[in-house]
C-alpha cells in the first residue's frame, strides 16, 4: 500500500513514510519490527504473496490428496516407494492443509489486514477533510483548460466561482470554495470516495470468505450412508456408515430427524450413439421426518437437488443394485436374510457382493462373488455385465466357511471378506465348482453346511449428509466482495480545480484542472463533461470542434498537450468496454 | 427426461461447423494480407516522411507536458521513432486518458490503431473484407451452434467437444463486438486463427455425437456458471494476444529508440506499447470480475452437487489459480515497478493456466470434474 500512496505526490504521509524507511538501518529493535511490517504490509510483498499462493496451490492438482480420496494417497505412495515417502514428508498430500501452505495464505492476510486497516483510517479521514488546496500551477495537470467569460456577461470572477461549484456539487463532486472574495478566488473539488470504500469491502471481505470457510470446518460435520429401497435413515451417530466430525462438533448438534427411501428409478440413454445405456436420471423418492413424531413429507432426491433436512443438506452421490438373499445354515435355520449391497467394479453395474453369516451353525459362512444386472459371457468364459438394466440378473459366489473373525470387535470392512482362517467350500477351482444364482434360484451348499437362495434384486442410493454453518456466511461475504470489487473498479475517484481571475479589460478568465486518482481512461471525458456544463451555465459559445474553438469568440481552450485538441476531448472515449460512469 | 436427441440436427451442426471453420480460413488469409499490404504501405509513407525531415532542420514543434512520465517524447507527428517512445514500458505511474491518447496522436499518420484504437480515416480494402468474411463466418458458426443445441435439446456446452466449438463462438462473436467501437484488427489473425484450431481441435480430437447430459451437468447452474467461464476466458484470449503484442512492440520500441533497425514492420500496425497495456488492463478488468462469477457460482454449483462448496478438487484448484494470478496482475497495475512488461507476463501467465485448465486438466486429471465427455 505504502507503494501506492508514495507515488501520490499529493498525499503527505507516505513521504514520511518512506523517510522512515529510508532511515532504518539505525532505528533498533523497534524499528526492525516496524520495517518488517512495513514490508509485509507492502503493495509488493502482496503481490509476491498472491503469486506465491498461486504456485503453491498447483501441487494439490498434481499429487493425489488425502482428504479427497485417502486410499489412492496410500496406494501412490506403496506404486512409488522411492520417492512416495519423501512426498508425504513435504506435505505434498495435503497441500491445502500443509503448513507451508497455510504460513503463504496466513502471511497473505496478515498483510491484508495490515493494508486495510490503515487505509481503512485515511480514507475516513480523508472523507472527512476538504479537497487538497489549489495547485498553483493547474495547467500541469493531466487535463488542463481554459474559458473566457465576455466582459458583457457581467459575471465577476467571485461568481464564476460560485457558480462552478454549485455545478460540480450537483456532479456529485463535494467542493470547497477558496478565497471567494479574493482576487483569484478558486475551488477544489473531490468524488468517487465510494471507489476507496469497495477497495476496503472487498479485501475485508475476503477475510471475511476465509473466515466462514475456517468456521464451518470447526463446527460441521458430514458422513455418508448407503440406504437400500425400504431403509430408513435416523440422523444419530450410529445412523451413519461413516462420519467426519468438526474440530468443534457435538454429537447433541444431530437433530434426529428420519428419512427413508421409499423408490429409487434410474433412466438409462437409450438414443444416443456412444453413450448408449449411460444414466441420465436419478430420482431417489424419500419419505422425511423432521422429528421422530413429526407428520411424514413425501420429497424427491436427486444429484443437484439435495433435500435439506434438520439443518443438514442431503445429496445423492452413488447407487447401485443389492441382491436379496436368504442363507440357510446347516440346521435349516435362516442365518442371514436381506439385502447385499453391491459394490461397483465396472461398467454397467457389474458389482461386487460379499456375504457374512456370522449368525449359521455350526459354522460361520461367508461368500464373495459377483452380480451383473445383464449377464454374458465372452467366448473366453469372462463373464461381463451387457447392460446396467436388470435384464439377465445373475449372482455368481464362491463360499467358504469358519470363523469370521468378527466376535473380537475389531471393525471389518463389509465390502471384503478375509478368507485367510477361512476354508473354501465353493469356487471355480473346486470339485463342487463355484455358485451361479439367478432370481428365485437356490443353491445348496457341500457339506451340509446350508442353502443360499436369490430372492430378487433391489436399488440402493449412496447419500452424503452435510451441515456446513460457515457457508451461507461464506456466500454473503462472498457477493459483498464482487460488489466491493465492482464499485473500486468502476467507480472513479476524481479531483477538480477551477480559478478564475478578472482580465484588465473586464472578462472573466477561467482554468480547470482534473486528476484522478488511479487508474481513470474517462477523464479526459469528464473534463470535456464539465467544460460543457460550465459553458452552458455561463452561456458561452462552445463547439464542436477545437480549432472552430480557438477562434470562436468567447473561448479559448489551451489543452496542457498540443495535440490533446477539443474535438478529441469532446468525443465520449466509451467503448464496448467502457464500464459506467460512476454519477 | 430432457428432450428427445435429434440426430439429423447434429449432423447439420457439425457440417456448418465446417463451414465456418473454412470461411475463417479465407478470412484469416485477408487478415494476413492486410498485415503485409499495410506494413509495406507504411514503411513507405515513412522512407517519404524521412526524407523530408532530412531536408527539414529538425525543430520539436512543442514539448508536452510529462505529467504521468508517459508523455515525454511528442514532436513532430510524423516523426515516428520518437513518437513510439511514448510511454515506456517500465513507467512507474499510470496515465489517464489523455496521457495515453497523446501516445498515440503523436504516432503520426499511418497509424492503423491509434491509442484509443478508433477508426482511423484511410480505408484498408484487405482489412474489410477479412471482417466481412469473420461475420459470415460467425453467422454460419451460429447456425452450428444453434443446431447442435436443438440437436442435444439443450446447452451447447456439455463436453468437450461443444466446450471448443462454442467457446470459437464466443471468442469471435466477443472479437466482432469489441471491433464495433475499437479498432482492433490488427488481432484479427490471432482471434480468428485461433477459432479455426479450436474448431478443428473439436472435429478430429474431440468429436462427440449429440447426446444427454450426465445427471450431474443437468442444474442450471452449468447454464450460468459455464457461459461465465466461456465468456470471460474469449475476453482473456484478447488480452493475452494483446500483451504478447504489447511485449514485442516495447521490444521494438526500446530497440528503435536506441537507434537500432526495425526488423519488425508489421508492428507498425499494431498500437504502442502502453496503449495495449492500457487496453488489456480494462478488458482484463471486466474478465476479471467475470471469472470471480465464475468462481463463486462453480461454488453454489459444487454445493447443490456434491455438498461441499469447495473441495480443492483438481478443476477447482485451477480456476482459484487462474483467478489469484489475475488478481496479482492487478495488482502489479498497482505497484511501482509491475507496470508494462512484468503485468503483460501476468497477464500472459494467467491465460496459459486458463489453457491448461481447459485442456490438460479436463482430459489428464482425474476429479470430480471429469465427466467431460471423452
Ligand atoms: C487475499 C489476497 C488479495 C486478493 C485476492 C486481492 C485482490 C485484489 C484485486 C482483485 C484488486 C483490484 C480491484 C480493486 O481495486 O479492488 C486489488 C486491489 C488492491 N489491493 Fe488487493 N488483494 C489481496 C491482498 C492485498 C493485500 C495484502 C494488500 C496490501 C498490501 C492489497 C492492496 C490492494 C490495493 C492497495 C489495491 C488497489 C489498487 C488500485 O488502486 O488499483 N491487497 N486487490
């Protein structure tokens, strides 16, 4: 910021500033630390932060990160054991969390608050203060002109004045009248302090956007749960497959509502070449309770139209089909009766079932295999699923039996079954060869061990449940900051000066000098504005043209370039581009 | 269910997509030509002007008034060594209009583009016909796009393929406007250059028959968030070729000013240096604000999608860098020493990472993003 300023000749402060800088070496401890905040409070030091922040975030979109997909971070770092390990030291799977990353983005807004807040001071003050006084030299600034009012026009030099400003205040601009009654009275003017004021919204409200993204990261949570066509879901912890609490969460935040899956239906392409049998709609129909005894509410569920629930959001991120099976156990008994829900591993459906009977007797049973919706099989014997529709459905296992492993406690993973203390009892290599089921088929196991049966197939959904607080406060900070970055833009922040004078021979001269602050391509375009209005109000005859200009009676312009002629100035520079001007 | 596929209208899009790829062809060829012919026609109107400041002593007709460093350098209008001078790259403060309007009156007669790139008097025969031909191009590269929208019975920009094609569309279209009010034809073989690869790139790399979207695209928000994206990134294309331009004429300029042959004449069509940099800073502007639309809706968007607002996914994680380097280029508008050459790097940088988003991450990285149609 100071950089800024310093190149503004007209603001005094920064030159002390920069005479504080320039003086450092000697000032000690003290002055050290205020040097290096000056530096991080720089103009440049920001714009070699933002770089920096840009370079920095490239590696996350490089590297498989953890937070989004753990078991590929684990699976890269074992496929590249030479360098995997010295990755994950770096950081480099969890950039956006590393600390390198984060010492860039906090130094950023350190410095961030640094600029804002003093800015946020001296453009207060300077709202309040009165335009700087009257160059003595106008015809130095960037636009320059001058008038002649006819001495027959009766117009004093005082009331030119006066009458200029009443103009420019009506242009919005706040003006100061200088030396009304002396014999070159002059005005200063100023506008566009709203360019200053979306400046500081839009940097404060970036820290605002960090500051909500922080917020709903401590007091959020989110899980997943699968729900098959008939679950219900109870918002409870122990509801969840899995769940991913906040730094600050607390499980009496989860307002048990309920909601269950009534139907499921997915609409395949059936038109296109190419894309033949890929879904192209999910509709999941739910029926939601906000409160255990709360009336029931029919909703639909669909990707990109969550339902919100309790505080929460629900969203339909996967599906996939669920084999209906029955497994008998040697005494005859139902072991194990439901839905399996089928993991994806291919195209069209082809999903991966395992089954755990830890209730048979007098072993244990488990099956893996696989289900198509729409069996074929190559002439090789690979079996493949032809179509995601349920028209050859097929459940192919292999069985085993023994000890589960799962009376220990120690948590397993439904989708896999660990055969190691396992003993086959179906598979493709063994003399009973493996087991192939399609709906309302059974099978009966070797050994006695019992019978597994097909009853049918059903749709699962996969729902992610988000409660993010910081995000709405997010997206207001958010829109405050594309506001703020409109107005600093668009709005043009400008000074005018006017002195007039009284010729010998009774006319009244008149210069004007406009400046912008910053970056103003309209400025020329405003100082033509003006000069037309001063014209009018003063009823001198002004032209078109420069040249018809110079030679007109009462005018005279003398541009501060020789080749800045009126018929330029006069013509609006509004381009296809232009933004609005700020009135 | 959306709309019924209409096969028939897909395949009258694609041959209209050939169409105007061939009529920007023709179009660009103009371009070229009127490249050459005026970069000849110029160096004579300059052998001429030569000759008479031998013979004339040579008097400064009036030295301007420096306020913003910019204007030093303003004598005779025909003296165009000097003339380029105006505004040197490094310039520690910005000028305002009039500044940057002197730079360019002062160039001198020959100019094609002067500072505020208005129309200058003299007609340029093989210049017109390249617009004409641009416009009918567009006009029939309308028509592709239309066809293939009702052909999908949806938005044109599902995949990739329809990505490129109509964002060809809106580059050009966005190129044809701007001409309207500024004379920028000078980029003509550059903007039209690049439609034709674009196009081209669609048909052979990328074609993909008319189809439905995945349930993932269909929200209004792609109609929003993704007419943003490809709106603002046709306005980077015209300042990233204007910077790359605005880096080889300070290069000239510094190379002539220091007394050194002008190897580059067709330069001469091109406007000064500070001029470009002036120009692209307020294109890049409103681009700017249009990508932090495209940011902030890609994020409701993710939100309604996949339930988080943002997730660094890898497409993500490029828009936020694309967006971080234009907000460093300005900025380096802002900061002393940034200006001119540095910020056309920027500029530069941040269109090459707009490039990268678009195609190496679209089709190499792997995200939630990657549905684009391959
Ligand atoms: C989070 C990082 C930042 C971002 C994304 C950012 C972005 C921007 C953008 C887009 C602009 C141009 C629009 C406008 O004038 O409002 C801008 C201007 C400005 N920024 Fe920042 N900024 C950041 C941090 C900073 C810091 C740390 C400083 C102070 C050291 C700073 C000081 C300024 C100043 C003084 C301007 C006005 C420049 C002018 O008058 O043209 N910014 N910033």
């Amino acid at each position: 910021m100071s950089e800024r300023v310093k190149s503004n000749k007209l603001s005094p402060a920064p030159v002390a500033a920069a005479k504080a800088e320039a003086a450092l070496p000697v000032l000690g401890p003290v002055g050290m630390l205020r040097w290096a905040w000056t530096q991080l409070t720089s103009m440049r030091t920001a714009l070699f932060l933002l770089l920096l922040l840009a370079v920095a975030a490239v590696p996350g979109s490089l590297f498989p990160q953890r937070p989004a997909n753990p078991s590929i971070v684990t699976q890269y770092i074992k496929d590249n054991p030479d360098y995997g390990k010295l990755l994950d030291t770096l950081q480099l799977y969890d950039v956006y969390s590393s600390a390198w990353f984060s010492a860039i983005y906090i130094l950023l807004f350190i410095s961030l608050i640094g600029c804002v807040v003093p800015r946020a001071i001296a453009h207060y003050k300077a709202m309040r203060s009165q335009p700087p006084r009257t160059p003595k030299r106008l015809s130095r600034l960037p636009e320059y002109g001058t008038m002649v009012v006819p001495a027959d026009a009766g117009l004093p030099a005082s009331d030119a004045i006066r009458s200029a400003a009443g103009l420019l205040r009506k242009r919005g601009y706040r003006v100061e009248v200088r030396d009304d009654d002396g014999a070159r009275p002059s005005l200063g003017a100023e506008r566009g302090f709203l360019k200053e004021v979306g400046n500081l919204v839009f940097h404060t409200s970036l820290i605002g956007v960090l500051v909500s993204v922080a917020a709903g990261g401590l007091f959020g949570y989110s899980g997943q749960r699968i729900l098959v066509e008939g679950d219900t879901f109870v918002n409870t912890l122990v509801g969840y497959d899995q769940f991913t609490p906040g730094t600050n969460f607390q499980s009496s935040q989860l307002q048990p509502y309920s909601i269950q899956l009534d139907k499921f239906a997915v609409t395949f392409d059936r038109e296109s070449r190419g894309k033949f049998g890929q879904p192209i709609d999910f509709t999941a129909n739910v029926t939601t309770k906000e409160n255990p005894d709360a009336p029931a509410k029919q909703e639909v569920l669909k990707v990109n139209d969550p339902v919100t629930l309790g505080g929460t959001s629900i969203y339909l991120t996967g599906n996939g089909y669920a084999p209906v099976v029955t497994v008998r156990d040697g005494a005859g008994n139902v072991a194990m009766q439901g839905p399996v829900v089928g993991k994806l591993q291919g195209e069209n459906y082809y999903s991966s079932v395992v089954i755990k009977v830890p209730d048979a007797k007098p072993d244990q049973l488990g099956f893996a295999g696989f289900f198509l919706p729409t069996a074929f099989k190559t002439e090789e014997g690979v079996s493949f699923s032809g179509d995601p529709e349920l028209i050859n459905p097929q459940l192919t296992l292999n069985s085993f039996y023994g000890d589960l492993g799962l009376d220990d406690g120690a948590p397993q993973n439904v989708f896999e079954l660990d055969v190691k203390d396992l003993t086959p009892l179906n598979a493709r290599n063994l003399d009973a060869g493996g087991i192939t089921l399609a709906p309302g088929m059974s099978y009966t196991l070797p050994d006695g061990k019992g019978t597994i049966s097909f009853d049918g197939v059903k749709r699962y959904v996969g729902v992610d449940i988000h409660h993010n607080p910081g995000q709405l406060y997010a997206l207001i900070f958010a829109l405050l900051a594309v506001g703020g970055l409109i107005i600093s833009l668009y709005v043009n922040r400008r000074r005018v000066w006017v002195r007039t004078g009284a010729h010998e021979d009774g006319r009244t001269m008149v210069e004007y000098g406009l400046l912008a602050r910053g970056e103003d391509h309209r400025l020329a375009a405003e100082a033509a504005a003006i000069r037309k209005l001063l014209a009018d109000e003063w009823q001198i005859p002004e032209s078109g043209s420069g040249d018809d200009a110079e030679s007109s009676a009462g005018i005279q312009q003398t541009p501060s370039r020789q080749d800045d002629n009126g018929a330029d100035s006069v013509s609006t520079p509004a381009g296809p581009t232009g933004p609005k001007k700020d009135q | 269910m959306p709309f019924a596929i209409n096969e028939t209208m897909g395949q009258y899009s694609e041959l209209f997509m050939l169409l105007a790829a061939g009529t920007y062809t023709v179009a660009f060829i103009a371009f070229a030509w009127d490249l050459a012919k005026s970069s000849k026609a110029l160096r004579a109107v300059d052998l001429k002007a030569a000759q008479t400041e031998q013979a004339a002593a040579k008097v400064p007709v009036g030295a301007g008034v420096g306020t913003a460093g910019a204007g030093a350098a303003s004598s005779a209008g025909t003296d165009r060594t000097e003339s380029h001078l105006a505004g040197p790259a490094g310039r520690a403060e910005r000028p305002t209009s009039s500044a940057a309007k002197q730079a360019g009156d002062a160039s001198g007669a020959g100019q094609t583009a002067d500072a505020d790139m208005r129309y200058a008097a003299e007609r340029r025969a093989p210049a017109r016909v390249a617009v004409a031909l641009t416009v009918l191009g567009v006009l029939i590269h309308a028509a592709g796009v239309i066809t293939r929208a009702l052909g999908a019975g949806r938005v044109p920009w599902g995949n990739m393929y329809e990505f490129l094609t109509t964002g060809a569309f809106v580059a050009v279209a966005v190129f044809l406007l701007v001409l309207i009010r500024r004379d920028l034809r000078f980029l003509g073989t550059f903007v039209v250059g690049l439609a034709i690869i674009m196009l081209v790139a669609a048909s052979v790399a990328y074609w993909t028959p008319v189809g439905h979207l995945v349930p993932a695209l269909q929200s209004y928000w792609l109609i929003i968030h993704v007419s943003i994206a490809v709106l603002s990134s046709a306005l980077f294309t015209l300042t990233f070729a204007m910077s790359a331009l605005q880096l080889v004429q300070a290069h000239r300029q510094k190379t002539v000013a220091a007394g050194g042959a002008d190897k580059l004449g067709f330069m001469r069509l091109v406007p000064s240096a500070l001029s470009l940099e002036n120009l692209s800073y307020r294109i890049n502007a409103i681009a700017f604000i249009g990508w932090t639309f495209t940011l902030m809706f890609g994020a409701i968007w993710a939100e309604k999608a996949w339930g988080r607002f943002w997730g660094w996914d890898t497409k993500e994680v490029w828009t936020f860098v694309i967006w971080v380097v234009y907000a460093g280029y300005l900025h380096a508008r802002a900061t002393r020493g940034w200006t001119g050459t540095r910020a056309a790097w920027l500029s530069i940088v941040g269109y090459l990472c707009v490039i990268f988003n678009f195609t190496i991450v679209n089709q190499f990285f792997n995200g939630l993003h990657s549905y684009s149609g391959l």
